[in-house]
C-alpha cells in the first residue's frame, strides 16, 4: 500500500484465490489495462529498483522475469540515455 505506487499495482484488498500464480494472472491483466503513462511510469520505477538490487527477484508482491528486467532496461536507456547507468 505504498501512496507513491499505488496506482500501478492491483490492490491488496482482493480477495486470494489460488496463491502466486494466481496473483501473477491477475497483476498481468491490471497492469494491461494500465493506460500507457502509468504503464511507463510503473515500469521506470521497477526498472530503477531492479538497477540498484540486482539479484532482486520479486518487487512489490511482483515476480520479476528477465523479459521485464529487459524491457525496463531498454526504456531507462531511452530516458536517462547510457550514462544513467
């Protein structure tokens, strides 16, 4: 329930029904009905955080795949350029 990010996640008042993989399927949906600046915004900030934890392998109840650590990658090198690195 963290205010800075709590329009990105899915809230945590839904009700469990079938543990993280269950989970991962509904986090997928909500974050693709994101409109597009809340999508950007979302994966920014988790692409900062998986910078500076490298070895992170969940960020916010969220399991991170590599093809999420990739794309993140390539829009932070988009935003802050190579030398953001």
């Amino acid at each position: 329930m963290n205010p800075c990010t709590l329009g990105w996640y899915l809230p945590l008042l839904v009700k469990e029904t079938g543990g993280v993989v269950q989970r991962q399927e509904l986090d997928r949906e909500f974050r693709r009905d994101l409109p597009d600046e809340g999508y950007i915004g979302r994966l920014a900030y988790r692409g900062l955080v998986m910078r500076g934890c490298r070895g992170l392998g969940r960020l916010d109840g969220v399991g991170i795949s590599e093809k999420e650590r990739k794309k993140a990658e390539e829009l932070l090198v988009g935003i802050l350029g190579r030398r953001g690195r």
